[in-house]
C-alpha cells in the first residue's frame, strides 16, 4: 500500500468510528485515486518489506494484510478486533509448517482494526539444513547431495568404497597398477613393477644387468663398467700382481719412491758390509770401531812381546811367563845411584815414595844400564827416596810412568842423571 493510500485509508476508518459505525455496518470501498494502475499488484510483507509475486495473491481476509495485492489492506473485510493478536501473511496451506511461523499485529482504531502484521516469518528458498525453508512439509529436498547429505559431496578416495556416491568406486584415485596407493617401486627383476610399459627401467648397474657389478679385477678388462681398466688394482708399478721385489741395484724396483730401501748395508751401499779391519775406524758401520780385531791387549797388531818386568805386557793373563830373574833393591837415601846385580841387571821398575817439600822428582836410567839414579828436588838430603827398584836378568823397557811412577807433581825421566834438576 502507498502512503498516499495509507492516508485515504486511515482517514476513512476514522470517519467511521466517529461516526459509530462498525465494520459490519460499513464498507468502504476504496478511492480510485488510491491504485497506482501502471503498478503491477503486489503486497508486500511488513515484517521485512519481501515484495510478494502476483500469483501469490488471495482473497482479502481481515488480517492487518494486502492479501489480494490491491495496496489496500482488509479492504471489505473489516471487522472487529479478537483477543488472538496473531497473523500470518503467507498462503495458507503454509502456515504453520516447516519455519512458516505467526507474527503479532495491533488492534487500532479503538478495537474495531487491526494493524499491519509483523515478523511473520513466511516460505523461503530451500536450501540444506535439516530444515523445511518453503514450509512445503519437505526437508531439504532438492538440497541434497548425491549423498544424501548437505554440502559437497565427499571426494573420491582409494578405499574402496563409492565416496562421492556416483556409483563408481575409487574413480581416478587407483595407481597405473589398478590398486590403492603408491605403484610399487621399479626393481631389476624382469617385472614391471611399476605399471609404467617399461621393464626394469633405472635398475640396471653400469653393465646393464641386474645385481651389484662385478668386482673390478686386474686382468685388462672393465670389469665394473665403469669406463676404467683395471682402476685400483694395479700395482705401484702400474702393473697386475705384487710390486716387484727391491734389489740393490740404484733403481726403485718396487715403485715406491724410494731406491734400494731394506737392501742396503749398515754402510749405506749394495752388497755385504765391509770386513770390519784394525784401523780405527768403524769399516763394518756397526758403531764400534775394530770390534774383534784388536789384540789382547786392546789394541791393533799383535800383542806386545812378553818381558821381565812384572807386567802382562801380551796381556794373556799371565806376568812375566817367560821364567826371568827379579831381584829388588830397597832404596832410602836421597841423590842416590843404585845398580842392579849381576844376576839380574836390567831395571824394569820400581816402587817408590819421593819424600820431601820439592814438587820434583827424578829417576834417571841408560837402556842397557844397571845403574839408576834417584832424586828428590834439588836439594840433596832435603828429603828422602824410599822404596825399591826392580831388576830382572831379562831387559825390559825403558823406566817411565808406567813402571816407575813418581809421586811428585814435576817428573823427570832423562837418561843421565845430570838431566834431573841441577842440586844446589
């Protein structure tokens, strides 16, 4: 309904019930000027101003609503106001099913009228919630899934079971194998386990067959295929089989990098050590010096020859084995010449204490003599030379510091005794 005809309406129905009348006494028809006739009839829900088609119209009833789509509300249908406020203005066979529900509408015009029906809740579109939306008596038809269900339908998985409900089961979710899951993995067995056409593709080693390769030996072939001859098991050499075996020959025989090594001698070079010979010097590389070449005595050559003089002098262990005379002379004077006997006359060594203050002291002696002269300092009888001298019929050697020591910081061994140190 306009405004316009709003207003006419309330106008007359003011009339009326100034007037006292009734709707039952009274019927008032509406102006002609009320219908706008270049608008197509409608009626329109106060509730939530839905705009309701032609063909939904009815005859008017007095219920606060344009039920015949004129823009006129309860027009000739006027009447008095019950206790039941309730209305409802969609089509009948709706009312009251599904969420087709009242609304409430208010008694005007001093109980004689009643007002526009509000938040009456009428047929909607259906849509999917376990509900009945066009009040039809239906739930969700038309709504549903191929499932059954609201919603989309389930997508399809590899479980045997139709999931999407089109009647096919595991549709476009199966392997090229034809089973749920992975395809199995490609293995070297003349199957294809994949399901790809392909047999054994990317399993074959490097020689082209199943299996781990062959081991690479050294027997000028590639054994692992692997576009190499022989890789590592040629010898230091570059050759099949062990190294050969080092000699002595300034070459490296055994491919190490290093020449002769373990064939050398303690010397450094090719072939048996030299023979070790008395020379002093370490001929065999041993680190000892005339090892088993030295005599008894320790020294190079042969042995000194045995003689009277109390010594081993060929060091065999045995003094003077050759069967000499020795006689000793005891000495204690000072300045003092002693001559062997006559049965022994050759000094070869004495045993003497020079006596005295003097840091010197003198044995004087002629090879092939048998007379010794002794003295302590240079001054005669100052001090004292005790002790004896050693005669031998054998000649021995000379008299020194080996057979005739003198206790005196200053020795003298001269051949005469005017070569010891001149006496005051």
């Amino acid at each position: 309904m306009t405004s316009r005809a709003k207003l006419v309406h309330y106008i007359l129905i003011s009339n009326l019930i100034v007037g006292g009348l009734s709707c039952a006494d009274y019927v008032v028809e509406p102006p002609s000027n009320t219908i706008n006739v270049e608008e197509p009839p409608m009626v329109m829900n106060p509730a939530d101003a839905e705009v309701i088609p032609m063909e939904e119209c009815f005859a008017e009833l007095c219920d606060g609503l344009d039920n015949d789509c004129d823009s006129l509300v309860d027009e000739g249908a006027l009447c008095a106001c019950s206790e039941d406020n309730s209305c409802y203005g969609g089509p009948p066979d709706t009312h009251g099913v599904g969420l087709c529900q009242d609304g409430q509408r208010e008694c005007i015009g001093n109980g004689e009228y009643w007002d526009e029906c509000f938040e009456w809740v009428g047929p909607g579109e259906e849509v999917c919630d376990e509900l009945d939306n066009d009040c039809d008596g239906s739930t969700d038809e038309g709504a549903l899934n191929a499932c059954g269900a609201c919603g989309e339908v389930p997508e399809e998985t590899c479980d045997e079971i139709d999931n999407d409900c089109d009647g096919s089961i595991d549709e476009g979710a199966l392997n090229a194998c034809g089973v749920c899951g992975d395809v199995p993995e490609e293995t070297c067995d003349g199957v294809d386990n994949d399901c790809d056409g392909s047999t054994d593709e990317g399993t074959f080693n490097a020689c082209g067959a199943c299996g781990d390769l062959f081991e690479e030996v050294c027997d000028g072939t590639d054994n692992d295929c692997d576009g190499v001859i022989d890789e590592g098991t040629l010898n230091a050499c570059g050759a099949c089989g062990a190294p050969p075996e080092e000699v002595c020959d300034l070459l490296d025989n055994d491919c190490d990098g290093v020449i002769d090594e373990g064939t050398l001698n303690a010397c450094g070079a090719c072939g048996a050590p030299p023979e070790e010979v008395c020379d002093l010097l370490d001929n065999d590389c041993d680190g000892v010096v005339d090892e088993g070449t030295l005599n008894a005595c320790g020294a190079c050559g042969a042995p000194p020859e045995e003689v009277c003089d109390l010594l081993d002098n060929d060091c065999d262990g045995v003094v003077d084995e050759q069967g000499c005379v020795i006689t000793d002379i005891d000495i204690n004077d000072d300045c003092v010449t002693v001559s062997c006997p006559a049965a022994a006359p050759h000094p070869i060594a004495c045993n003497f204490d020079f006596r005295g203050r003097d840091p010197r002291g003198c044995v004087a002696h002629t090879p092939g003599q048998s007379d010794v002269y002794l003295q302590e300092g240079n001054d005669c009888g100052a001090g004292r030379v005790v002790g004896q001298l050693i005669c031998s019929n054998i000649q021995g050697m000379e008299l020194d510091e080996s057979n005739c020591p003198i206790n005196k910081t200053e020795a003298f061994y001269p051949n005469r005794s005017r070569g010891c140190p001149s006496t005051d």
